[in-house]
C-alpha cells in the first residue's frame, strides 16, 4: 500500500524479522547502555534492515503484529493486554551487547480480538495484564531494527510449546489456526497491519565468543548443511513458493535446530495466507553461525 492509500482490515505485509541482539548494539541507538566496539561484523544483515526500512518508508500501516520465540508461554499462547510498557530488557545470553531500556505501547483493543478468534477456533489462550511484565527482547529487537521511530503501537504474541511437548507438525497445525485467526481479526477491526516473524533460520551456533563479538572474522555460517536449507527456503520465499515453505517447515526445523521451532514464521506464512508473491529478500547474514534473512512480502501490490 503506497503512502495516501489506507486500506481498512488487512495484513498488508509481513516481515521476517530476526532478532539478534547484535544488530542493535551494532546500531548503538540511545536506547542500548554498551556500546559498539565498530569492528565491523554483521553489515550484510545491518543492509539488509536498511533496505527494509527505506522500502518501509512508502508504505502505510498502522500497527506492527510479532510473534516471538523468546516470550515462552508453558500453557496457551498469551497476547499483551496493557496500553504500555516500560523497563530495562537484558539478553540473558548476551548482556555485554544488550541493556535496553524500552517504552512500548499496545493495541490492546487488536491483542484481545486475535485473542477471542483464537479462542473460538478452539486455541488455549490469555491476555497478558500484568503492568509489570518484562517485555521479551524478541519483540523490542524486532520491533526496533523494523521501525526505530517506535511511534506505532504493537501486539506481541508469545510461543506456545506444543512442537515442544508433542512434534513440529502439531505445533505448525496450531500456529496455522492462529495465523488464520490473526488475519481475522485484522480484517474484522479495519486497521492495516504489518505482522513480524521474529526469528532466525538456521540455528546450530558457535558456543565460544572472541574477546570482541564485533569481530568480523569470527563469523561465518556453522557449517554447508545449514547454508544449504538457508539457500532453499531464501529460494522457495523468492519464488513465490510460501506454502512449500510451510509444507517443509518440519523438516527444516528437526535438521537446522532452527527457531522456526517456536512457530514465528508459520504463523507469519498463515497470517498472509500463504501468498504466492515474491518474498524480498533485503539482506541474508550469520550471527555466532546462524543463518538470519531480513525478508519483506508487500501484499499491497
Ligand atoms: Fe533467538
């Protein structure tokens, strides 16, 4: 959708989205306390959310819908409920590159319409109303390197873990019903929305870090095996192909350990009803050996 044109009730676009935390000390935005040694490393995926970002530019949307892999939910998925939150988020696993202090506010009249069509096909689910809660760095990473200005309101929806308890496929079944119930309450609520996958592709990782992450020579991707599925599935989204994408999600999740695991891109795929348009790909870069692709559908053309 161009600028002056506002469609009502749709998903306009859909975003793969990763969420390395390097890629926002890398940035060094006011928000983040360590800063950027500037050796340079991930600039080919640093590009690539920067064409993301200048292709965004000419786009209208009024809210930014993300699943993320990092907001763990043991029963149900859960969906922000409170206008705003605010706090201090801390990667876990890398709190040298990642301090971020966040402000974020919610569509919760949205979060609770995706939530009751969830519901009634037939999903466990809750709203999420503690004013406490610590946002995940899934969401605010995403969310930043996609729309820094953060001047649009977002829902954030968690990770079930039914590909956990049972399989990848049961798991991709559940997030097909709850992409399909994304879009319905899109379109029932007559805003335009821009829905995230916050996630990486393949996922087997180094476990040792030099003395400067920064350091470009340090990354490359773990190994051929997960460069090749990184290259099919970039294929298949370029193609046009996103309901093999889905089809051979299973696979591609069991052999690349990916984070696809936790459901972000299923649902993304279901959310856009699996479209048969080119997925452009902005940038494609490894973070500690993953694969990572910044990839833009425009359901507007
Ligand atoms: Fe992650």
């Amino acid at each position: 959708m161009r600028r002056g044109e506002h469609p009502s009730g749709a998903v306009v676009g859909g975003i793969l989205a990763p969420h390395p935390p390097h890629l926002v000390y890398a940035s060094n935005p006011p928000q983040n306390e360590p800063r950027s040694s500037g050796a340079g490393a991930w600039q080919e995926l640093l590009a690539g959310y920067q064409r993301l970002r200048a292709s965004l530019e000419a786009r209208v949307y009024d809210v930014l819908v993300v699943h993320t892999p990092h907001w763990k939910t043991r029963t149900g998925t859960h969906f922000l409920g409170v206008p705003h939150f605010s706090g201090l988020s801390v990667d876990p696993i890398f709190p040298n590159l990642f301090r971020f202090q966040y402000e974020l506010d919610v569509d919760v009249a949205l979060s609770q319409s995706i939530h009751d069509h969830a519901r009634d096909a037939g999903l466990s689910c809750q709203m999420m109303t503690n004013p406490e809660f610590r946002v995940d760095y899934g969401t605010l990473t995403s969310c930043h390197l996609v729309r820094p200005a953060g001047d649009l309101p977002v829902v954030a929806i968690s990770s079930v873990r039914t590909a956990f308890d049972y399989c990848n496929e049961a798991g991709d079944q559940e997030m097909l019903a709850l992409g399909r119930a994304t879009r319905a309450a899109v379109e029932a609520s007559g805003k335009s929305a821009l829905c995230l996958a916050s996630c990486s592709l393949s996922h087997r990782h180094y476990t040792t870090e030099p003395a400067d992450p920064e350091d470009p020579a340090f990354e490359s991707i773990h190994n051929e095996n997960q460069a090749a599925w990184d290259r099919h599935i970039l294929a298949l989204m370029e193609s046009g192909q996103s309901r093999r994408v889905f089809d051979e999600m299973p696979d591609f999740t069991d052999q690349c350990v990916a984070e696809t695991r936790d459901g972000s891109l299923s649902w993304l795929l279901a959310a856009m009803d699996f479209p048969e348009v080119a997925g452009q790909v902005h940038g494609y870069g490894t973070v500690i050996g993953t694969g990572n692709a910044v990839v833009e559908w425009d359901l507007s053309r």
